[in-house]
C-alpha cells in the first residue's frame, strides 16, 4: 500500500480527496491536517466520512510517506515549508495552489508583481493536466495541480491550437462558478445572502490570477471573465474564438480527435452543448462546439467540469496514480 498525508484536509477539496481515497485499492490515508480544525476526528466535520484524527501541520508525520496533497489556501504561509520538507525527504507533492503552476520565474514576476518565493522549485514543477503532460507527471516529484477555471479554457483551446486553426490570437473566456470554487472558509463573498438569487461578474479581464496558467499551456492571449453563480458545484465556460475562415465544423471537430484515448475529456455530439449537471459530481470535462458564422471562422465553445473533481481532487487523484504508478483512472471511474 502506498501512504499518503493530506495537508487542509477539513476543506471542500480534502473532503473530496479523502472520498476518493477511501475507495482507492492502493491507498491508505497516513495523515491528515487542518488548522483550526486540528485535534477534531475527520467524522465530527464531516460525519459520512472516515474516522480519521485531524492534526496540525506541525504534527505531522512524513516517516513512511510516498506522498502528499497540499489542499491547503492560496497564499498559506505554511505551504512552502511543508513542500521543501517533503521534497527532501524524498516524498511526492500534488500541490492544489497555485503557487507552482507557471514554469517561467520572470512570468510569476510580472503577472503577481513580486518574484516567486522558490524559483528553483518552479523548473521541477510539473504543470498537472495529464492531458497534456502525461509523461512528464509520470517522473514528477512535485506536481502542481491545475486550477479549476484554466481547465474549461485550456482543453477546449488546445487542440484547435495544435491543430493550427484558430486565426485570431485573442480569444474571450466568460466562465461561471458555483460557490464551492471559493473554499469552505467564512467569506462575505460567498455568505448566502450575498449569493442567493443574484450573479455577479468579478476579476474581469485581464485581472484573474489563473489567466496566467491559461495563456502558458494554450499560447493565447485571453480575456478571461469569471462569474459567481448562485449554485454549489461546476463551472460552465463559454468561449467565443475565431478560427480560419471556412474551417469546417467537421475538420473543427476532428482536431479534438487528440482526446480520443482520454477517460474523462467529452466532446459532445454536434448541437449538444454541456450543461452543469451533466458533470456535476462527475469526473468528465464536457466540451459542445458551435459553429456560428464558419465563413468568417467564428465558432463557439461551451465547456463544463465539476470544479471539486476533475477540476481539483480528482485531478489530484489522476495525477497521483501517474506518480505512483498505478492505473490512471483508479477510483475515479
Ligand atoms: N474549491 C475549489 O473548487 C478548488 C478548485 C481547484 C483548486 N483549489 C485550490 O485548492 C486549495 C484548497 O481549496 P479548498 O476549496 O479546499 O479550501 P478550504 O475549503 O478553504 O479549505 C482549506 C483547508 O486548509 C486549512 N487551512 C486554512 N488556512 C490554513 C493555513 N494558513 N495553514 C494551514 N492550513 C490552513 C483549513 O483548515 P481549517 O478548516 O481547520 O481552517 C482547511 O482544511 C486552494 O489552494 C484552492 O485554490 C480549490
């Protein structure tokens, strides 16, 4: 059995992971974190899971360890500390935050305006979508995590990328979220009566700090608006792109021929479009392509995932099993 220590286990993202962890066959659950939570049993916050003690981040113990999840805030000052330890001692990270995800030390600078904490980690890190990087996380010591907005951007865009056919360099993401994307932590964001019955736009433009992940794994410029929708689970991103004039939607549709071995990318038949529900509680990111006027090369993508699985710690999950070579989609199926 391999062993693996759970940092911020008491969030939205733990809850799932240990979930998922519970039913995987070569897995068993050596530690798990919280913070004000700490000293609390796993079962008193959350009573359908294991039973498991919650200690702090100080206690605990990395002897034995394969590897560790880090579902830890954006920003934690705890975080650094817990990946170089682990990495010394020679046990794998699948980090959820964003704090490894862009490879470029100078890109780090200029998008958050001060220099990365651990540059020489950034070129050790592997960017988590196994899509796209299958082999390199299959060798990964440290694997960032992808964030769950960039998902619905990046695999939707990049075949039609690789494949040479989108002509117009900017595309526009207007993406929307249900509040769990925001952590289980007290916010006035999220509060219900800040969320219940309306939708609100934020961070729209330019400003979001997971444009930066985008724009690395598609080579596009984006212009990303990220919404807050008044439900729990999933993102629906809808993204307006203009390819060659007179691509088809056939030779469109056949550049996603790319996912045809992938357990949990869909494209979804002509005149389909995702919706939440189609993925909620689910694995599959969800793709529907709409030509509008093909002529002028404008097509529309709707995309969908659940932003707690494929989008957080089922993605963790997948990564993991790369890493410790087990069969992909072990308990994700
Ligand atoms: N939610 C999503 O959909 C999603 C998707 C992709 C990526 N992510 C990323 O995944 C990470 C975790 O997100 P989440 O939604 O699970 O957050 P969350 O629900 O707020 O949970 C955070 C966890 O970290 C612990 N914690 C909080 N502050 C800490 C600190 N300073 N030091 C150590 N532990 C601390 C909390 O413990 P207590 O409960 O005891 O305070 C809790 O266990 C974030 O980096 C987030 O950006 C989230």
């Amino acid at each position: 059995m391999a062993r693996v220590g759970i940092y911020g286990a008491s969030g939205y993202t733990g809850f799932e992971l240990i979930k998922i962890l519970t039913r995987h066959p070569g897995v068993e659950i050596a530690f798990a974190t919280a913070r004000s939570a700490a000293g609390q049993r796993l079962s008193d916050i959350f009573p359908t899971l294991i039973d498991q003690q919650l200690v702090s981040a100080d206690e605990a113990n990395l002897a034995g360890v394969d590897l560790i999840f880090t579902c830890l805030p954006h920003g934690a000052a705890e975080l650094l500390p817990i990946v170089q330890q682990a990495l010394e001692r020679g046990v794998k990270v699948v980090d959820f935050s964003d704090t490894f995800r862009l490879r470029d030390p100078d890109d780090y600078q200029r998008r958050r305006g001060k220099p990365h904490p651990a540059p020489e980690l950034l070129s050790t890190a592997v960017y988590g979508l196994p899509e796209l990087h299958r082999d390199a996380i299959r060798r990964a010591r440290l694997v960032a995590n992808t964030g769950c907005y960039p998902l619905t951007a990046i695999l939707p865009l990049w075949p039609l990328e690789r494949a040479g056919l989108i002509a117009d360099r900017t595309v526009i993401v207007d993406s929307k979220s249900g509040v769990s994307g925001a952590g289980r932590s007290l916010s006035l964001k999220t509060h219900f009566g800040e969320t219940h019955e309306t939708f609100s736009a934020y961070t729209i433009g330019r400003s979001h700090r997971h444009l930066g992940e985008m724009e690395q794994e598609t080579g596009l410029h984006i212009i990303f608006s990220p919404h807050l929708l008044p439900v729990f689970r999933g993102i629906l991103s809808t993204i307006y792109v203009t390819l060659r004039p007179g691509v088809s939607l056939e030779e469109a549709r056949a550049a996603y021929g790319v996912y045809a071995g992938e357990p949990f990318v869909r494209l979804l038949p002509p005149g389909r479009l995702p919706e939440l529900r189609l993925v909620q509680n689910s694995m599959h990111l969800a793709i529907g392509l709409q030509p509008v006027e093909p002529e002028h090369g404008r097509y529309i993508i709707v995309a969908a995932l659940d932003n707690l699985l494929k989008g957080a710690s089922g993605q963790a999950v997948q990564n993991m099993n790369l890493m410790l070579g087990f069969e992909e989609t072990t308990a994700l199926q």
